[in-house]
C-alpha cells in the first residue's frame, strides 16, 4: 500500500479504536502550553502536570514567573524533574518572548506563515522542534505536526519515516505527510498506541489495530 494511503488507513484505523481526543481541537494559552511544553521535556505527564501546576498556583501571571527568581521557580517545578534547568529555561523564555513582543503574549504569531512563527519559537531557550509545533498546533492554530518520542519510534515502525531520521527531519516529513485536518487527532492517537502497544521493546503487535498495514510486522 503506498505511504500517504496507508498513512489515511492508519489514522481511520486508530480513530475507530481510539476516537478523537478530547483535546485535538481545543485551543490553549500559547505561553502556557510553551512552558507546559518545556515543562514536560524528558518525563510523564504524571509529574509534568502537576509540576505545571504548582507554578500556577504559585504564580498567578506569567510576568510574576519571569520576575520570580530561577532558584523559587525550581522549588514550583521541583516535582516534574529537572528542575534547576528547566526553570533556567523558563524564565529565559519568557524574557525573550517580552522583549519581542512587548509584553508575555505569542499572540503576534498568529498572523506568521508556519516557517517564520517556527523559526521565533525555535530560537527561545529549551524549545526544540517538538515543543514548537505543539505550540504552533494547538495553540496558534498553524497546522504543524509534533513528533516526541513515541510518535518516531511509531512511524518509522510503520514505515512513515526512515528509520535514521533526525528529530527535525522526522518533524518535516510527517508535517508534509500528514493532512491538516488529520494533525491533531493523528498526533494524540499515535501517542495512545506507542503508550498502549507499541512499545520501545516487546511491541504487542498481535493487539496492534496497524498489524495488516505495518510493513515491521510483515517483515516478522
């Protein structure tokens, strides 16, 4: 089956078995998913969430975090590890963010093609291509498609990537690959199945809804 087919086949495939996230489509403070994002870089939800948190019940405003101290913003974010470099990061951009636009808001960006709102995010401290787009996608309404972990291990299983793919390169790839209409819902359906299934070791693809389409299960 050629790619961009079986791409189609793949997200209808998971959609019957997972449904659209509830979340796919919902718009989000883009400094707050930026920093939720930053947030969450090398653990679970299970501690980045309530990480992210703590620093709003903290703080009540993004410009309290950035006149906050490195050292008490560490103390907020402790639970969700790391936290001495991602409060480093934190703060350094949200000062950069101000001092582009005036004010802590990345409300500018929306009226940016996708090249030129991605190159302003990948130029803050601690934002990768990842962190990006899922600013870009779920908060500035620019059709981009995240790629973490699980989504590369995935794709490149189901043959949608290569498998030496680089991070940035895997990013371009699936956005190319991937319909606008489909980013969303495909970007949290893939996470559910590398959670649930497809896992680093031992993949469980005798359960796997992809099995008649993945070409890593047919070649055994």
């Amino acid at each position: 089956m050629e790619k961009q087919k079986r791409l189609l086949k793949a997200a209808e495939l998971l959609e019957a078995k997972y449904g659209i996230p509830r979340w796919a489509h919902e718009k989000h403070d883009p400094v707050s998913t930026l920093v939720g994002t930053i947030l969450s870089q090398n653990t679970s939800d299970r501690n980045s969430i309530p990480a992210f948190d703590s620093l709003r019940k903290k703080y009540a405003t993004w410009e309290k975090v950035l006149n906050a101290s490195e050292k008490e913003i560490a103390k907020a974010i402790r639970r969700g590890g790391l936290a001495n470099i991602k409060a480093r990061r934190i703060k350094q951009a949200l000062a950069a963010v101000k001092e582009k636009s005036g004010k802590l808001s990345l409300s500018f960006l929306k009226g940016k093609s996708k090249a030129e709102a991605r190159e302003f995010l990948l130029s803050l401290p601690g934002v990768g291509w990842k962190t990006a787009s899922i600013v870009l996608l779920f908060s500035l309404g620019i059709f981009a498609f995240p790629v973490d972990t699980h989504i590369s291990r995935v794709s490149k299983r189901l043959g949608f990537i290569p498998k030496d793919s680089s991070l940035e390169k895997a990013h371009t790839t699936m956005d190319k690959l991937v319909p606008d209409r489909l980013k969303a819902s495909f970007h949290g359906n893939l996470i559910f199945l590398g959670r649930a299934l497809c896992h680093p070791r031992n993949p469980e693809c005798g359960k796997c809804p992809l099995n008649k389409i993945c070409p890593s299960y047919s070649a055994g």
